[in-house]
C-alpha cells in the first residue's frame, strides 16, 4: 500500500465484513477503539498498521513516521500522557530501540490507553535476528495479547486499550509474519471515540526517579497478579472441550495450525502468554490426560506451566526455530504418538529455482559500492537494501551488526589502532537518521579516522518505500521540512563533505580515496533516487552492439540484474547480453566497458 495512498472513507456506521489484513485489522481496531495518534518507524511485518491508520480521515488520528521506534513510543507516550489513546507499531527488533521507553512507562503507568503493536519475524524472512517478544513482556512487566487471526487482530486491539486503561499499563499485541499479512474476512465495527481525559498535573506520578521506581515495584507486580486473573476470566481466553484424551495449550497463530491438525483434540486458547492464566491451565489440565503447548519460537508457556509441576510436552516435538506451520504441527504429533504418519506427499517434479537476493537494476547503490570494490578498504555496512552489496559480486561490504552501528562501527576500528586500512562507514539516509547520527557525533568528537559514505536514495526503499525526514513529506504525503544532510553533518562537527552522483562511477571512486586521505571524519553523500520509489523509474534500456562483447565481463561486478550471460562464446568464455525489459538506462556498465559496447537503445536499433 502507497503510505500517500489517497483518504477515502474507511469509516463503518455499521457493521460489515471486509477483507482486511492481519496489520490491517490491528489499524481497524485501533481506530475503533477511539486512538487519536499512532507512530511507528517501518519494519517488516509491520508497516502496513501504520500505512493502513493514514488511511482513515485526519480529524480522527493522527498518524506518522517517526525516525526510529524509542521515538515513535516517547510520541506515543506524550499523547498518552494527555489522555489520549495512541498506538505505537514496531517489528520485533524495533522493540529492542524502544525498549528504555517501554520498561520505564511500564513504571509509570499509562493515562490514556497506550498500545504497543508489535510484529515478530519467526523464520527471519526479513529481519536480522529471530526474537520472541513475550519475553519483553515478562521484562517490562506488561501484558501481551496474542491474536490467532485477523478478525482476533481487531477485536484484541480494541481490547488491548480497554486493558491498558483498566490496569494503567502499556499493552502489547503481538502478531507475528504469517498474521500481519494474511487476508481474512473481518467484521468491523463503528468508532468509539473516547472522552477527554485531562493531563494529570502530578509530577509524582509522572517523574521516573528512583523514589518513585521503588514505590512503583510493588505495586506493578501486584497489577501483574490482577492481570493474570483477569486472562483467566477474559473470554478471550477459551476452552474448547472435546476429546480429553489429548489437550492442547495454545496462543495467537498457532491455535490455527493445531485446530486444523486435531480438530477434535481439548483446548485451551489463551488471550495471551503473559501475565499466564495459571487458574485455567491448572483447570485445563485437570480434564486432559496428556498435555501439550504449541507455540511459536521460545518455550514461553512451557516453561511456566513446568514450573507450576504440571506434566507438558512441547518443544521436544514442536520446533523453536521458525515459523510453525501445520506441517510441522503435525509432524510434531506424529512424533509425540499422537498422529499416525501420512504418506508422504508427491514429489514435486522440479524443485523451486533458488534466486538469490539482488540489488534491482539500475539500483544507485551499484554504483557507490562499485566504488568501494577491492582488498584495500575496510567497510562497514549498515540495514538496507544496500547490504546485499555484501554479495558476490559486489562483496563491497565486510560487516553489517544493527541499524546504525556502521558508523560506530567504524570508529571503534579506527581508534583501536588495530586496522591499517582506511574505513569506511555505510549506510543508508533512513538509517542514518535512525540511529546513525549520535555515532557520526562520536565519531567527530573522539577524532576518528572514517569516511562515511551516506546512501541517499531519498526513500526507505527496503521496506517499501516509506518517506522519512530526508525526503521532506509526512507519512500523509504532506510537504514538511526537509533534512539538509551537509548542514546536519556540518553541525555535527564534520567538515571534510561532498556531494557525488551514485551514477558516476569516475566521480566516486575519486571522491572517495579523496575521503579516505583525509585525517578525520570526512562524509561523502551520494545522491540518487531508488529506482522504485518515489516512481518507478524506466529510462531507454541499453543493449550491446553485435559482436562488441569481447566476454571481459567487467559489466558483470556490477551484479546489475539486467546484465545477463548470453549463449555467445568468445575465446572460451561467455558474452554479456542486456535484458532490455529490467534496464532502466542508468549507464553504469557503460562506464566500466572497454570496448564501448553498450548502445543506448532497444536491440536491432543499430542494424
Ligand atoms: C531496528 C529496526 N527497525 C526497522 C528495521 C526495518 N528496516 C530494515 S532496513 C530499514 C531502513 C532502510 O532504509 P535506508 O537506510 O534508507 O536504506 P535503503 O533500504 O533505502 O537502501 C528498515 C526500516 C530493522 N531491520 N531494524
């Protein structure tokens, strides 16, 4: 979904059924539950929320990306603080950066309902590490909400506000990959707009210093036993009771997977794993004579239900890496006794071609790390689309650690003393205003030696492109004010700065050994729109003239994708050819042909 999609009415004076998405519902909610601000910063799987809440009228929400997720939950705390509801969205490691935030709020309890939306990645489709982030909950103390589909996305997340009000705590609803972006019939439901709830002027309450930590310990842990009474009793927690022979402890997503592998086994589907609803699990297991708990990535609930003396198999058959799914459900009962084996299933005639991830064609990052090729740098790589430059052939790139950790990265080689070659930071204009700019401050204030090279694609292209500070517009597509990156690094301390074009290969590899002299921090930015957004760009694609190819195969350390091998021979090894249909006419491997091949143009032009 475009984050400048037009409004359109999304409002529902009545009750009706759409098709809406896991994030999509989590929005839905959220906004019937009266929320007037929601920020997140994006992440995979959970950009879309806050696409989807800028799609519902201004007058009734406020939504915006912030520049990294502690921000995005500080502003969702501030509304909070005044009385209104807002929503926070995160994926799992962006809970990580907000997690200061979290654990003090969890201390200070919340004014208006404060809701945490949280995506976790089992199977790390996109993320850099594989998190459970109910154990954030246990960390901060606060209650978790598990949806098992897209209708439940909705309806916990209204409920999740209710719950935060009640016991004046953040809340968190997590989903996880397979949730936030399946489609599901949903029945939505009118606004409930909220009454105002005045600020509470009481700097008792609302100053976190250790004097009110220590008053707050207690009683949070005391707002931790209510809220296990309150899973308990919850109908959101259910029994469904049948044969008692096995019975089955459930959350979220894999309630789905192990209703469709034993349909007619007891369950015990729970709100959510945290605070755990320990009355009911000790009910439940009372009726069932073997117990097991199916749940996705960390043994969360088993755990717990083991320390209550209870008998529970759960990981020993249920995987804790990666996603579940109902095969691996069902494997997991066939190998606990519970299922017997199927037949296998056919194979499949041929197996899916493995495509490794590539950077697209025309791609401005080529070019810049086109620039960085080579034994005699050490480069340090940031979060973005630009770490396949990590990659055969490009393999410009000799670490990558966290969102913003280039930069420090770097400085830490550089001030080791350690590393004779000379360093170079990179990292994209989102991240680099996500956590890049503190480090970029060290750098300068501690007297590194670093060049920091800032990939300014205008757009955060690896999660779709979503616009930021840099680019001047709002998540609604408003114009608002525009980050001047030199001015920035400039009032950061830097005073070594150029400006090159990511197209000009000459121009960047002069700029940067330039950099690279120089004793100090010296920032390089180089500038190009990404080739998908804001517009797909679709220049006049190239092609090699006949019999130019002399099978050098220069082009081919670009790993642009629309450099393709031919059929053709020479001299034993193969030519290049162009596909016409994904160049876009950056013309960079013109820059780097030696034999002048490349001709501007469709193919059969030049005969
Ligand atoms: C803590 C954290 N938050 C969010 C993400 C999701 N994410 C991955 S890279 C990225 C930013 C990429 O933008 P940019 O630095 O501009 O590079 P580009 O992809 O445009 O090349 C984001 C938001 C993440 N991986 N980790």
């Amino acid at each position: 979904m475009s984050s400048r999609a037009a409004t359109r009415d999304v409002r529902a004076t009545t009750h009706d059924v759409r098709p809406l998405t896991g994030n999509e519902a989590i929005a839905r909610g959220a906004w019937e539950a009266g929320v007037t601000l929601a920020s997140a910063y994006p992440g995979t799987p959970s950009t879309e929320i806050l696409e989807a809440l800028a799609t519902y009228p201004r007058e009734d929400v406020h939504a915006q990306w912030s520049t990294n997720e502690k921000v995005a939950l500080d502003v969702a705390i501030g509304a909070s603080y005044c009385g209104a509801r807002a929503l926070m969205a995160a994926k799992h490691v962006g809970l990580n950066v907000a997690a200061d935030a979290l654990l003090s709020q969890s201390y200070l309890g919340v004014h208006g309902g404060l809701v945490l939306a949280i995506c976790d990645d089992p199977g790390i489709h996109s993320s850099q590490t594989e998190q459970d982030t109910r154990l954030y909950a246990h960390l901060a103390v606060v209650p978790v909400l598990e949806p098992a589909d897209a209708q439940e996305a909705l309806e916990y997340t209204r409920a999740a506000f209710e719950l935060s009000e009640t016991f004046a705590t953040p809340v968190i609803v997590r989903s996880t990959t397979r949730l936030s972006h399946t489609r599901a019939a949903v029945r939505v439901g009118p606004r409930h707009t909220q009454p105002a709830r005045p600020f509470r002027d009481e700097p008792e309450r609302n100053v976190i210093m250790p004097s009110l930590s220590r008053r707050q310990r207690p009683r949070i842990l005391e707002r931790e036993r209510q809220l296990e009474t309150w899973f308990g009793t919850t109908p959101l927690t259910r029994v469904e009771l049948d044969d008692t022979r096995i019975g089955v402890i459930t959350v979220g997503i894999a309630y789905v997977y192990v209703k469709e592998v034993l349909p007619t086994a007891s369950i015990l589907k729970l709100a959510g794993s945290y605070p755990l609803a320990r009355d009911a699990i000790r009910d439940f297991a009372a009726q069932v004579d073997r117990l097991f708990v199916v749940e996705e990535l960390e043994p969360f609930i088993e755990t717990e239900v083991r320390a209550m003396g209870l008998a529970a198999d759960g990981k020993a058959f249920f995987t804790r890496i990666g996603e579940l799914s109902a095969e691996n459900v069902r494997e997991g009962f066939v190998r606990a006794g519970v299922l017997e084996p199927r037949a296998p299933a056919p194979a499949v005639p041929f197996p899916p071609l493995v495509r490794p991830p590539v950077l697209c064609a025309g791609c401005p990052h080529i070019g810049s790390y086109h620039a960085l090729r080579g034994d005699d740098i050490r480069v340090t790589g940031d979060i973005g689309c630009y770490t396949l430059a990590a990659l055969k052939p490009l393999a410009a790139m000799d670490t990558c650690v966290s969102m913003g950790s280039s930069i420090g990265n770097a400085v830490g080689m550089s001030l080791s003393g350690a590393e004779r070659k000379p360093i170079v930071a990179t990292i994209g204009d989102s991240t680099f205003l996500h956590g890049g700019i503190p480090a970029l401050i060290d750098a300068v204030y501690n007297r590194a030696n670093v060049t920091v090279l800032l990939l300014d694609n205008h757009t955060v292209a690896m999660t779709g492109g979503q616009d930021h500070p840099g680019t001047g517009r709002t998540l609604r597509g408003d114009t608002t004010h525009q980050i001047d990156y030199e001015a920035l690094c400039r009032a950061c301390g830097v005073t070594w700065i150029r400006r090159i074009d990511s197209y000009d290969l000459a121009a960047g590899h002069q700029t940067l050994r330039e950099a690279m002299e120089y004793d100090g921090v010296a920032v390089v930015i180089s500038d190009r729109p990404c080739v998908l957004d804001p517009v797909r760009i679709r220049g006049t694609p190239f092609h090699i003239a006949a019999d130019a190819c002399t099978a050098c195969q220069s082009c081919m350390n670009l790993g642009c994708p629309a450099l393709i091998w031919s059929d053709d021979m020479h001299e034993g090894r193969h030519k290049v050819r162009v596909d016409e249909a994904l160049c876009i006419g950056c013309a960079m491997c013109v820059q780097v042909c030696p034999t002048d091949g490349f001709v501007a143009g469709a193919s059969g032009t030049d005969r």
